[in-house]
C-alpha cells in the first residue's frame, strides 16, 4: 500500500480527474459462515491442537511466553516486508538504534502485548489501542485513528486507479469496525472460523493508513484468547502465514469476492505449521538450557544459575534489566553475568552510549532459526 501522506490528492500532478471504485464490504455481525464441511473440520481440529500446545506450555510460561510473543511480532512483521535478526530485535527492546525495522517490530511486540491485555473484551476502543501502540512512534499515521482519506492496495502511490484492491470509504469505517468487533464477540460461531473471517473483514476495512495488517493479525491473537484457544502464549499463527504469504494474500481476494473458505483454511493451516515449528523452538532451548547446567560451576547459592532461565527466555539483557529479573541491586548482578561469560554461556559487548549488553548467542541462533523454518516464499 503506498504510503498515506501521498493519499489521492497527489493524483493532480498528472490527471485532471481521477474515477475509481471502492469496495462497499457487507455488515458480518448477524451472519453465520457456511464452510465446506472439510474446512470447518480443519479449522476445528487446528484450534484443538492450538490449545493443546498451549496447555503443554502452561506450567513454563514464564520461560517460552516472551520468546513465542516476540517470534508473532517478527514473523506478522515480516509479511509486511519487515525484517530483522533476533539480536537487533531484543537489542532494540533495550534501547539499541542500530536496525530501523527493529524498533518497528519491537513496537509491534508491545502491541502484541496490548492485545493479549485488552482480550476480555474485543470492541473498536480495544483495536484502537492496539494500533495506537503500534504506530505510537509513527505520529503522520495518526495512532488509533480512523483513516480521513482514501487509501489502496498495489504499486502505484499517485492513484488507486488499476489498484489491486481498494478499500472502503473512509466515511464507512467507523460503522464497519463496529460491525466486525460485534461479529468477533460472538460465541456461536466456531473459534478459529470467527478469528480468520474477522480478521479478513477487518484487512477489507483497512481502517487505518498503515499498520492494518500487524493490526488486523493482533486481532487475531486477542481473539485466540478471548475464545479460551490460548490462555498461556500467544502461538506465532503468523510464522505459519509467513510460509505462504501468496496463499495468505490469495485467500484475503477470495473473502473479499465472497468466498471465506480459503481464508479459514489458510488459518488452519498456518496454525499446524505454527504449532510444528514453535515446538521445534521449544526443544531447541530446551537443550541449550540443559546444556548450560553441565557448563556452569559456580556454587549453588550463586544468582549466576537463576540468570540461566532469565537468558533462556530473554537472550539480551543490560545490567538494570537482569537485575530487575533476578530482584537484586544492579551491583550486585556483575559478578553472576561475568561467572556466565567465563563459563562461554553469554558474551558481553559494549553498545553504543548504552553499555554493554550481555547476549546468549545460542538462544538467538535458535529463535532465527524459526524464523528461517518459517520461510517466506517469494512471489511470483
């Protein structure tokens, strides 16, 4: 989508009058989807095996929650073009300026948050919140405001002329959002058919200038745990998307055609490869974790062995921070940091006017390694 600040009135620099339709997307809040009965199967079984991975990480949440939230921002970041290493993203959580697009993908982990938050109850005000969180750094994209202006899926930024999809008119919107959180708040249609065709309608909407997408995918997380799929992490549904974006992008035309199967059906599926892949993480950490209990000798009583779990989960940290996770003096938390880096556990760097930062490259190699998992296939 071009960018926002261009919008329609940039169309006078070359054509006196510019004619175009907008799409005019049905109210959904009183509908109930009719699937083919094998989609509605699949999509039932999906949001079955979603609760369960769930359930299997319920009594390790502190330790995989932050891992598998920020693997959702990265990867619903990356469908958006966003890219960046596990490094320049924890990094950037500690106040590093060295990667653009991490800072854009950490602002979407704290609106991943907010929507996990807000997720007793799925309203206009609580989608607000999300993209304000989102945008916050982002002031000409108006965070939490609905678009005043026309905008456009495709490659040209003066018109939506030839557009691949135009969205509605920026007066319908409101009433639009409205329409689709009642639709969301319903209990009587299935939880991950209600969560993808929301979620299209709400990408059909396009009610902001920019951030609709990472938005529109926190949507779908609040959802999950709204309908009781997930109580413990958000599942990175995203990094099954990511696999597929053509498909994901395919199935979104077909919703706005009239046609939610394969937009359900892409959920699913990108649910399964979720769940695989996110399991595969999992294991992995597992094993460094255990691997570092064999490598450390430090005595017992030392703090150096509780920042084995804290690096396991959050594999950069500064001074301040892991002392506010292990709950002592910032002093006090040198001599633990360095018994870790002697051990070859953790390395330690001075980062630009911050400090050092101490970093678990093997956690790090684990969580990119999802994300390359995860793939991307490039469009045709």
């Amino acid at each position: 989508m071009p960018a926002a600040a261009i919008g329609i009135r940039a169309a006078r620099a070359g054509y006196a009058r510019v004619d175009y339709e907008a799409s005019v997307p049905p109210s959904i809040a009183s509908l109930h989807p009719v699937l083919m009965p094998h989609i509605a199967a699949e999509a039932e079984e999906a949001a079955a095996e979603l609760t369960r991975f769930d359930a299997e990480l319920g009594s390790r949440v502190a330790g995989f929650a932050p891992v598998l939230l920020r693997s959702e921002a990265a990867s619903s970041s990356q469908i958006e073009n966003l890219t960046a290493s596990a490094r320049a993203i924890f990094s950037a959580e500690l106040g590093a300026k060295g990667s653009r697009n991490a800072e854009l993908i950490t602002a979407n982990t704290r609106s991943l948050q907010a929507a996990l938050e807000l997720a007793e109850q799925i309203t206009p005000d609580s989608i607000a919140s999300m993209h304000r969180v989102l945008m916050e750094s982002q002031p000409r994209h108006t965070p939490g405001e609905y678009r005043t202006e026309q905008v456009w899926i495709g490659t040209r930024s003066d018109s939506p002329v030839d557009a691949e999809f135009v969205p509605p008119h920026h007066e319908r919107v409101a009433d639009l959002v409205e329409d689709v959180a009642r639709f969301a708040a319903r209990w009587d249609v299935p939880s991950l058919t209600s969560v993808a065709i929301a979620h299209a309608q709400f990408e059909t909407i396009h009610p902001y200038t920019d951030g609709n997408g990472r938005t529109g995918r926190a949507l779908a997380q609040s959802m999950l745990r709204y309908r009781g799929v997930t109580t413990n992490v958000a599942i990175p549904v995203s990094a099954g998307l990511l696999a597929d974006v053509d498909g994901y992008h395919s199935a979104l035309t077909a919703y706005r055609r009239g046609d939610p199967n394969p937009i359900v059906r892409a959920f699913a599926s990108a649910a399964f490869r979720a769940i695989a892949n996110s399991r595969e993480l999992v294991s992995a950490i597992d094993e460094i974790r255990a691997a570092w209990g064999d490598r450390l000798t430090v005595r017992r009583d030392s703090s150096a062995w509780r920042l084995l779990d804290v690096f396991a989960h959050r594999p950069v940290l500064d001074s301040a921070t892991a002392a506010a996770e292990l709950g002592i003096s910032q002093p006090n938390v040198y001599p633990p940091l360095r018994a870790l880096v002697d051990a070859g556990i953790v390395r330690s760097k001075a980062e630009h006017k911050l400090g050092p930062f101490w970093r678990s490259e093997e956690i790090l190699d684990a969580i990119d390694a999802f994300a390359a998992r995860a793939g991307r296939r490039q469009r045709n």
